[in-house]
C-alpha cells in the first residue's frame, strides 16, 4: 500500500491534501476573471517549510500560470465556505442532541482549535509566511519517548521510520529507556547511520523513585508515568521538545507539528490534543469515576512541551502536589501520566494550548475520531492508543492499518540517503565506513566481495522477547546459528529437539522480518519459548553475510559456553544436558578444547529420528542415514573419524587437517568468524583454523550427534557453481586470509599454507 503522497510543496499552512470540486467549470472561470480585473488576491500560503510562493516575488509566470494560480486561489476560497457551512452544520447537530460536547472537536484538517484565539499578529503570520518562516531549513526538531522492553522497541522503529520519511529538518530523539530497549535501539541506530539523526539515552532506572510512589492501574505500568519527568531527565538547555507514545504513526512532516510551538501564548507551556473518547465525561460505564480534567480532558500520546518555560513555573513541584491531593481521593492512576496532566491542567488551564485534532487520531475503541477529520486524508498522526492496538474498532480501520503496515515494512535503508543539505556531524562508524570504501578499488575483480565485508548491515537484537539467565554452575551452553526466511520451518523441530538457550540471527528485510514475526506468534512452541534470542539483520548488498551473522549470534550469547551450528541440523534428544556434562568432564573452564559433535545427514524429508547412539549405527548400516557430505566434501567432516566414534566410549582428541570444518562447542571467548568470507565456501573452515592457530584441542565426544535435514539447494551455492568469478574471488579470500593468519600467528601457521599447496 503506498503511502498517502507529500503535501504540496508551494501551498500554505492551511490548505488540506484534496481538492473538492463541487462548483460548476463555469463559475470558476467567472470568478476568475473578476480577481484578475481585481489583482489584489492574497497570495498562497505554503504547507512545507521551505520558502512560500511571495518569497518568489521575482520570478516571472507566464500569462496561463498566473491564470492557473488564481483558479487555484478560488477553488481554494469555494473549499473554505464549504468547510464553514459544513461545521456549522455540524454544530448545529450537536447542538440539537447534545450528544458530544465541544464543537470545536469536529474541526477539519485545515481549521484547528486554536485559530480562533490567534491573536492579529500570529493571523497575519498565518496568512503570509513570506515575512516569517514556519521552521528554519536546519533547524534541529527534539523529539523524546519513552520505551521499555521488547515490544515497546519494535514500536518505536515504525514511529522513527514515519518520522524520517516525510522529515526535512535534523532530528535529535531522546530515549527515555530500560536496559533492554537501550540495548536494541542503541546498536539499531548505530548500524541504522541516518545522516542528521542524533540519539541521546536517558536510564529509566535513575527516573523511578520521582513516580514509583503512585499507584498507577495501567498497562504501561511505571513507565507510563515517566513523561512527567522529562524537565529534570532531559538536558537542561533544552528548551522544547516533542514528547511521543511508542504508537505513533506519522503521516506529514513533523517540522509542521515543530512550528506550533510559535503560535503558544505567553503563559502556555504545554501543547494537547483534546480527548476523542468520553473517557473523562465519566459516562463510559456505571459508577465509572474519571481524574478530574477541563472538559473532554486532553490525550498525552502527542505532546509539545516548552521546557524552559515549565522549569520556570516549578513544574515537578507543581505537578506532584497535584497527585498527591488526588490520590487521596481517587487511591491510583487508571491513565497513567494522563490523568495527572489532565488534573493539573484543569488547575491551571492557562498552561495549555490546544493542537487541532488531526495531531492526534486516537484509535481506541470508545473514541470517535472520525468525527475530527473530514476525510482520511486529513490526518496527519494515528495514535494506537488501545492495548488491542490494530484491531480496534474503526469505520477508517483498514486505511489506518495499511497505512501503518506500509511503515512496519519499508526498506528502512531508504532512509539513510541525504535527502538535504543540512550540515551534520558524521558519526564515527560512518567515517570509518568512507575511510573504508576509499581504499578499496574499483577496478579490483572482486570489489564486491571486498566492499561487502565492509558493508554495516542494519540490525535489530532482540527482536522478540528474551528472559533467561544461566545456570549458576558456570556450564551453561547457548546454541549459536543463523538463518535466512527459507529456514524458518527448521526453528519448531530444532526447539523439540534443544531444550537450552538459543542465539539466532536472521537475515531479512523490513518486511520478512514482519512475516517472521506473525509465524513466531503464531507457533505454540516459538511462542512458549523466553530463551531464544533473535536478532534480525536486514538485507543489504548482494551477498549473504554467513560470517557476519555468526559472528551477531556468537556475541549475544550469554553463556560461558556456545555450540556453534547451523540451523539446517537437529541436534541428538537430550544433546543439551550431555553437553553441559561433558564441559564439566574436559574442565573446558580451564582448557583451549573445541568439543566437536558428529555430523550425519539423511535424504528423506520424513525421518524416524534416531533416540540413542546405538539406533543412530543401525540406520547408518541400512543407508537411511549418512556421514555428513562423505559423497561430495569428505575432507570436510573425515578429521573426525567415524569408524572410531562407532565404537568409542570415551572423548578422542584428534587433529587438524586441512578443509576441517566441525560443528562444536566452545568457549563464548573463542575468536569470531572472519567476514570476508561471504556466501558459499570457506566460512567454517576459516574459523576453524584459526581455532586450531590458536592451540585449541579438537575433541570427539563419544555419545553425541546431530543430523542435517535436506533441502533445497541455496542461492549462494548456485552462484558457486555457475559463476567462474565467484570460485576465482573466494580462493584469492583465501589465500589473503592465511597470509593474514601467517603475519599474525607466526611461524605456527606456515602449516596451513603448506597444507594447502599438498591438496
């Protein structure tokens, strides 16, 4: 669904999105003829921040462009009657029942509340935006939030990505946050490299004794009542800001929201759209006893605070007497920082400036948002205000959600693109990355595999929900692997099959990493499932980063222990608790050893997978098990040798030999996988040499396997086959690597050069 198109660029800021033309051709081009007799039109104003039509005095229009600009002046002064007989109708209806309160609720995306108590200076203003520009061209907008956990994480990518689609100004974003969503959007916006983007963390720990003393009934929990203390989190010479719910979506520029706060009157320090549910009428249900608050009462998932201005007046103080007498009453908060806004405010009204409805669409189910706009087209941010989120209850619903899902998917690379001229500080991995990309060669035949190594993939850790802390024995073992979406059906089975911690990194883009999401919500095991961390790693480049996405996994694991492996293999039943057993046995604690688990692979699609070592035998001598790739790449997988592991009882070392490439158990210290190595070929065997440059001991554990489970062929393996260029660039990655190895391990690592000129 694409999204709803850029406000136009030479019109003013209270013109809508449509046209309606409802007048006749010919009374248009009649009342056009009058005003260029006339020639005393006012001029368009425009919507965006970039310079309106008067400041473009001096261009020269052609005869048919001055005509069309004033038939566009007209159609526009036909809409403006409309729209006020329009709302005088409706205020006359709501007048008659009674049924809604305010009628200026009902304004449309061009009249916004606030118009009417404008004062002469700020209508001219209005009206003219050649003597005062709305939002400087490089003016810096702040924005904060606040984000806990997992969910409230992902929340906050679609709200950056809305933002960042339709911004022209830089953007500096406060984050109001817990340990794990500091995690995930710290290393999401650092990989993320936005150009005029600047992040700033704030810990949500040191924040809570200012609210953990009310009682708060809502979902949001403790976090729900941080707003309240942005003037003493946030840096002291900040002097506004735009506080948003993780829930948001933007449909417009966010400058446009920004340059509201020039319209604020002397006193006014906070900025509000009014409630769109009956929620502080009271009237919802029996006995339902609201906070107190001026009228409808204001929603706070959009907030402009002047801060400076709140500092002034003593607002912490201000806001916490006004609890504090409430809650004597009303015992806790059933709206979290809501309510208490919304009590204040009514104390000291004169704080307050109401924003337009449209800045605020609140889609829970008892609002009636629809009677804010005239059309969809008029909106310009949705708030998700309703734990049950997409499936509340709308006539507008479906534009809503496509709207939202459009942002959920979009390639969020796009939006690394300087699409303007503000001068911006680089950050240090972008000046890494140019430093980086300079260096490399054009004309070098494989550039590609070489600037893809260099390449800084977008990533998301966490993607899900992950709660697990490791045993205290110290033998804890996270299985590490990664995958692409074609795999996803192996992630049920290998769960049956391991019943430990699991570190997996997905490569994906925005919108499979949303399929991805609705199959693991989905799935009774995935769901059920707190100790599986996902990371997803959005697809960038030509290549599948193998390495890369090892190398994610291996770092997150939190174990002193790892099993490094793929997701096409399914570990023996009970591998898990064997492991563990086996660290304690060969003190992995104390020595360099790489526990190597026995690979086998059948070609059937369904298997009677084998319960014990000695089943395992049997279905090897009948042919419906394999050692693994012995009939195309045995020298991969024969250091481990399998005729003695048929009879051995207890662990044999066994020694390294050229194309090794073992699935085992190591150390979380172990070296990382070299990312050079992208797509087929050399990504485990290079890891596993340099294991052995490093002096590990290779051990057989006697009573432990794993099996691969077919499928078809990958992309990266084709390419292998077909392309003469690919097989040429990956032997030159090889050899450049054991030179690498040879500088950096000595004389020690001469044998795998050696090795290498034997095959």
């Amino acid at each position: 669904m694409a999204v709803p198109p850029h406000l136009p660029t030479m019109s003013c800021p209270g013109h809508g999105k449509r046209r309606l033309l409802l007048v006749s051709v010919t009374f248009v081009l009649l009342l056009t003829w009058l005003y260029l007799l006339v020639g005393n039109l006012d001029h368009g104003r425009s919507l965006l921040v970039s310079p309106c039509v008067s400041n473009q005095q001096e261009l020269r229009l052609s005869e048919r462009d001055a005509i069309e600009l004033r038939v566009q002046e007209v159609e526009e002064e036909n809409r403006q009657l409309r729209l006020h007989l329009s709302q005088s109708q409706a205020a006359a209806v709501q007048v008659q029942d009674g049924s809604y309160g305010n009628a200026q609720w009902a304004a449309s995306a061009d009249i916004g509340p606030e118009d009417g108590e404008n004062t002469a200076e700020e209508r001219t203003n209005h009206m003219d935006c050649a003597q005062r520009p709305m939002v400087e061209r490089c003016e810096l907008i702040h924005v904060a939030c606040v984000c806990a956990g997992h969910n409230a994480s992902r929340d906050v990518v679609t709200l950056v990505k809305s933002i960042l689609f339709h911004r022209r100004n830089p953007l500096h974003f406060h984050f109001i946050t817990d340990a794990v969503a500091h995690q995930i959007l710290r290393s999401l916006f650092q990989s993320w490299m936005v150009p005029s983007v600047q992040v700033s963390f704030y810990d949500a720990e040191e924040l809570k004794s200012n609210v953990a003393w009310i009682p708060n009934k809502h979902y949001s929990g403790i976090y729900g009542l941080m707003k309240l203390t942005l003037t003493k989190a946030l840096p002291s010479n900040l002097t506004k800001v735009i506080v948003l719910d993780t829930d948001i979506t933007f449909a417009t520029d966010i400058a446009e929201l920004w340059a509201i706060f020039r319209k604020f009157a002397d006193k006014q320090a906070i900025g509000l759209v009014e409630n769109q549910s009956d929620w502080y009428l009271g009237n919802l249900w029996k006995n339902h006893k609201p906070w107190p608050a001026l009228g409808r009462g204001f929603n706070t998932g959009v907030i402009l605070l002047l801060l400076e201005q709140l500092r002034r007046i003593g607002w912490e103080q201000m806001w916490r007497l006004t609890a504090e007498r409430e809650l004597m009453s009303m015992l806790s908060t059933s709206l979290a920082d809501q309510d208490i806004f919304n009590a204040f405010i009514k104390q000291n009204p004169v704080l307050v400036h109401q924003l337009p409805c449209f800045w605020n669409v609140q889609l829970s189910d008892h609002t009636r948002s629809e009677q804010c706009y005239t059309e969809v087209s008029d909106l310009k941010v949705i708030h998700w205000n309703s734990p049950k989120k997409l499936r509340v209850k709308n006539k507008h619903v479906e534009f809503f959600r496509n709207l939202y899902l459009t942002f959920l998917e979009y390639d969020g690379n796009l939006l690394r693109r300087e699409l303007f001229g503000c001068p911006s500080q680089p950050s240090t991995n972008s000046l890494q990355l140019q430093k980086a990309l300079e260096e490399l060669d054009e004309d070098d035949q494989c550039y590609d595999f070489r600037r893809e190594r260099i390449a800084v993939h977008r990533m998301h850790l966490y993607f899900l929900q992950y709660q697990y802390l490791p045993a205290e024995d110290d033998t804890d073992v996270t299985l590490v692997a990664q995958l692409s979406i074609d795999r996803l059906q192996m992630l049920e089975a290998i769960c049956n099959h391991w019943e430990g911690p699991i570190s997996l990194a997905l490569y994906m883009s925005d919108a499979e990493a949303q399929q991805f999401l609705r199959y693991a919500q989905a799935s009774d095991v995935l769901k059920n499932r707190k100790n599986i961390g996902y990371h997803i790693v959005y697809k960038e480049g030509q290549f599948y980063p193998v390495n890369l996405l090892r190398n994610i996994a291996l770092r997150q694991a939190n174990t002193p222990y790892v099993f490094l492996t793929d997701v096409d293999f399914l570990p023996m039943y009970g591998l898990y608790s064997y492991l563990r057993k086996s660290i304690v046995q060969l003190d992995l604690r104390h020595t360099k050893k790489a526990l190597v688990v026995p690979a086998f692979e059948t070609l059937r699609y369904r298997l009677s997978f084998p319960k014990s070592k000695a089943e395992l035998l049997s279905m090897l001598d009948m042919g419906t098990l394999y050692t693994f790739r012995y009939h195309v790449w045995t020298k991969g997988h024969a250091p481990t040798n399998y005729a003695k592991w048929r009879t051995a009882t207890t662990a044999y070392k066994v020694e390294w030999e050229s194309d090794f490439e073992p699935y085992v158990v190591v150390r979380r210290d172990c070296p990382e996988y070299d990312q050079r190595f992208v797509g087929f070929g050399w990504n485990k065997v290079s890891h596993i040499m340099e294991l052995d440059a490093q002096e590990y001991d290779f051990v057989v554990l006697p009573n432990a396997f794993m099996i691969h489970m077919p499928h078809a062929p990958s992309f990266e393996i084709s390419k292998f086959r077909s392309s003469s260029s690919y097989r040429y660039c990956l032997k030159t990655l090889k050899e450049e690597f054991q030179q690498d190895l040879s500088r950096k391990y000595g004389a020690a690592a001469l044998k795998y050069l050696t090795a290498e000129r034997n095959i």
